[in-house]
C-alpha cells in the first residue's frame, strides 16, 4: 500500500539521475573503455605463429586502430574468432585470479605478474608449465619486456616467432598443438571424440596404469562424468583447471559435463514465484472485501 500511494516520480529519480549522468559522460567514459573507434572486417593471422590453441596477450590496452591480433583489446579476440585466455571481465574465480593477475574491470593482464605465474612448472607433473595446462599455443608481448620475461617463456617451449608492423609487439609461439580443451593427458592414445560449450566426449583406450586428465576449462563444482563403468573421480585440477582420474584397467567413451549445482534449485523458482504470486493477489482481494466491509459499516 506504502509504494502504491507513493508518487512514480520519487520512485524513478534516482535511476533517471543515473541515466542522465552516464549519457553525459558518454564521451570522456567510451574513450576510457572502448579506445578502438573503428575496426576492421578482417584481421589476418601472422603466418610464423601457431594459432592451434590458446591466445594470449599481454599488451595492454589496444591502439584505437588495430591492424593484427597483438594490438586488440581482449574483448574482441572473439569478434575475430580467436581462442583465447583473455577476456572482457574479470575472471571470478577466485584461485585463477592469483594466477591470471588483472587491472581495471576488464580484466587487462598485468605482464610480468601473470607471465611469471604462468611460467611455474606444474607439481607433479614433469616438464609441464601452467601456460601448458592453460592450452597456450602462442602469445603477445610488448617487446620492450622481453629481456624480462623471455627466458621463462623458453623454458616452458615458447620461442620468439614474429615481430609486429611496427615492431612494439613480439609474438612468441610453441610447437605444441591444442585442437581441444584436453591439455595434458599421461596416455596419448586418450582422443577427444566431441566437444561442446557444456561438455567433453573422449575416447578412453585399454590401459594398466591410472590415467590422469587435464584440461584448458576452468573448474568449478558441477561436472560430471558418465559412460565408464568404473568410478571417475572429477576435480579441479589446482583449484583452476579441470581434471580427471581414471582407474587402471577402464576403458570406453567417457563423457565428462556440466551443469551448475545452484541451477537445480532454480528450477523451483518459477512454481515458487506462481504460488506467491497467487497468495499476493488473494491477500490483496481480502483486504479490498474487508476495506468494503468496514465501509458499509
């Protein structure tokens, strides 16, 4: 009854405030947040660097013309379609953040923190760097840092591969390939059969030994494994990535998914939100008989 009687107008002038301000500030806010004015329909890949993979870029924020993948703001690698580790948001996960070192709200990579955290070789696993597990086929710098970090970068594989049109960028590359998210598996006859956003079908060959999977997604709890007869055990791999244990002896299709454990109890929200709703409105047709009631009276 109290928001019923109130004016709309009160209701609306902090939001239409807001509104005001933001349009206001359109010029000085677009040049902080969207520096690149104009794109170009196509943006052709440097020959001498391997793209079958993850993308990197430490660079920075974009020149407001963009002519090749090591001058684009993160946001964009996908317009371009681009795999990538960067994106247009900070991660949310908070043990990938102590790992993929950011500033500002659109999740800009600080080089050195990152490339060094990047560069640690993985516990338990030989020869393995994170940028591996990360599925990290080639990477951008600027190449005033290379001195700095170059020689973490080569111990993990990564060589340099090309220098930029106007030679501020250096790309650095490796001769590991990553068709799929799978980046590390102690059984190379292991194959990945289909892969969607949601989930991953692999092919799981005879074998003596356990099995240990890693892969280039970020882990949190919802994934499942099915198709095996013996039990799979399903983690995150660091606290990062996602990983999986397979039994000696277990072979078959396996298919590993995903479904948010918060999302089964959101199923009930819309049979929830019907009967309060229906509660709501038969409330509110008492009080208007009791309202007429004590009119009459």
């Amino acid at each position: 009854m109290d928001i019923a009687s109130s004016s709309w107008v009160k209701a609306a002038t902090v939001p239409a405030f807001c509104l005001a301000l933001m349009l206001a500030c359109m010029p000085s806010l677009g040049k902080v947040y969207l520096p690149v004015h104009t794109l170009p329909s196509h943006m052709a890949l440097p020959e001498n660097v391997n793209w079958d993979g993850n993308f990197a870029s430490f660079t920075g924020w974009a020149p407001e013309e963009p002519v090749e993948p090591g001058e684009l703001q993160s946001a964009l690698f996908g317009y371009y379609d681009i795999r990538s580790i960067n994106g247009s948001s900070p991660n949310g996960h908070k043990y990938l953040d102590q790992v993929l070192a950011y500033y500002s709200s659109h999740a800009v990579l600080q080089p050195e923190e990152s490339m060094a955290n990047l560069s640690q070789a993985v516990p338990g696993l030989e020869n393995v760097c994170w940028f591996n597990l990360f599925g990290v086929s080639s990477l951008a710098i600027r190449a005033d840092i290379q001195e700095d970090v170059g020689s973490g970068l080569e111990g993990c594989g990564y060589h340099p591969a090309q220098l930029s049109h106007d030679q501020s960028v250096l790309y650095y590359s490796s001769d590991q390939h990553y068709p799929t998210t799978l980046t590390y598996t102690t059984n190379p006859n292991v194959k990945v059969a289909r892969e969607t956003n949601d989930s991953v079908t692999l092919t799981v060959p005879e074998h003596t030994d356990p099995l240990k999977l890693v892969f280039s997604r970020v882990w949190w709890p919802g994934y499942v494994a099915h198709g095996l007869t013996c039990p799979v055990t399903i983690h995150g791999f660091g606290t990062m990535l996602l990983g999986a244990d397979i039994p000696a002896g277990c072979s078959g299709e396996l298919k590993v998914s995903y479904f948010p454990v918060t999302w089964a109890y959101t199923l009930y929200c819309p049979v929830l939100a019907v009967i309060g709703l229906g509660l709501l409105l038969l409330q509110i047709r008492r009080n208007q008989k009791l309202r007429r009631i004590l009119e009459d009276l």
